[in-house]
C-alpha cells in the first residue's frame, strides 16, 4: 500500500515505490497503524510506512548512539528508529500527549523497545534545552508544531555531531509551499522554513517527495 500522504508522485508510481520498500510492516506495526487509524482523522499524523523504512535506514547507518524524536504521536516513527539503534544506543522522545502517546507506549511494549526510548512529556524546546552539557545527538526526526521548525533545527544543531544528520516532516506541505501566499499559518511557517534551510550555511539540505515531502538536513 502507497504511503497515506503521497501526493507528488503519479499514483501508481507511489503505489510501487511502497511496494518496493522493504521490510513492509510486520504484526506488531501493523497493530499500531489500525490502532492508530480508530483516532478518526487525527490518524493523517501517522508517518506512512516508507517513511518508517527510511528512518530504520538512516539511523541504522549512521550507527546512532543518540537519536532525538521531536513529535511522537502514536509511536510508529520511533519504533521504527528503536529498532535500528545499536545496542548502546536511545530515542528520546518530545510529545506533549499522554493520550497518544499511551498508544505508543504499549506499541513499543510489544515490539520489546520499550526499554530503549526515552519518553519526556512537555515542550520539546523545554526538553531539548534541559538535555545536560555535552550532550551529542546523532540523529533527530522533526514531526512537530511547524512554525517551531526552524527553532528547533537552531537548538538540535550546537548538539548534533559534525556529519549528524536531521530529517524533518511534512515539508511540502500538500504543494502549498509553491503558493506564494500559503492558505493557512502552517503552509506559511514551512515555505519559510523551507527558504531558510536552503539558505543555511551550516547544513546541507535537500527535499525529498516522500509522503508530505521530507527533509533531511546534514551538518556542516
């Protein structure tokens, strides 16, 4: 099955792409993605499966020993990133929702990650700035509030590893970002943050048309 948010490719070259990405979801994921999928239309804020795929692969070869998770939802997205860490390795995970995140705790019960994921509840710039000195993150996953987008890349970067790398969500933003003037505050909050990233000398980025578009941004 094509990615829930793939809107940039034609149908049936999405529909093959997924069906080409490997592994497809095993049991305990797709329990998670029915479970998550009774929330009703709140469910859209579910990664697709291909992009579960991506994040396995890019914390997999990046051998992560710490990842930071801004947005956790239901959990899907750091099952996937647990999954692939190397034995030392964690997940911290920023979300503000017990509710959704009660889901995700016991998706990641089941799936025997549970151990390695750190949840903290409350803001994620509170989290992010209470992380103690010297702390050096490996890689981190942006799914959160999109006007905070390029606040939280500012607090991610002093603490990502040189060549650490960032991959940020819905950065396309169902094509709205080619709107010179975005119909709502998150259309315009991207289209800025999308400027803003191609203009940082600090990283270097590109975007992806995987689900609601991607970014994955590497450090200078």
């Amino acid at each position: 099955m094509a990615s829930r948010s793939t809107r940039f490719l034609d149908p049936a070259v999405a529909e093959y792409c997924a069906a080409h990405s490997a592994p497809q979801p095993d049991p305990v994921q797709a329990r998670l993605i029915a479970r998550t999928a009774e929330l009703g239309p709140v469910a859209g804020m579910q990664i697709g499966p291909d992009q579960g795929v991506l994040l396995a692969a890019l914390v997999a070869a990046t051998a992560a020993r710490l990842v930071v998770e801004i947005g956790t939802f239901t959990g899907y997205s750091a099952l996937c990133m647990a999954r692939a860490l190397r034995p030392d390795g964690r997940l911290i995970a920023c979300d503000v929702s017990e509710e959704w995140t009660a889901i995700a705790r016991e998706a990641w019960a089941d799936a025997g990650v549970a151990e390695r994921i750190d949840l903290r509840l409350g803001p994620a710039l509170d989290t992010l700035r209470a992380l103690a000195p010297g702390t050096v993150v490996d890689f981190a996953f942006i799914d959160a509030d999109k006007p905070n987008y390029a606040t939280y890349v500012d607090e991610l970067l002093p603490r990502l590893r040189p060549n650490g790398l960032i991959l940020v969500d819905n950065t396309l933003w169902s094509g709205e970002v080619l709107d010179p003037d975005p119909a709502d505050e998150y259309g315009t909050a991207i289209a800025r943050f999308n400027d803003a990233m191609a203009a940082d000398e600090r990283v270097d980025a590109v975007i992806l048309p995987l689900g609601d578009g991607v970014t994955l941004l590497r450090k200078q």
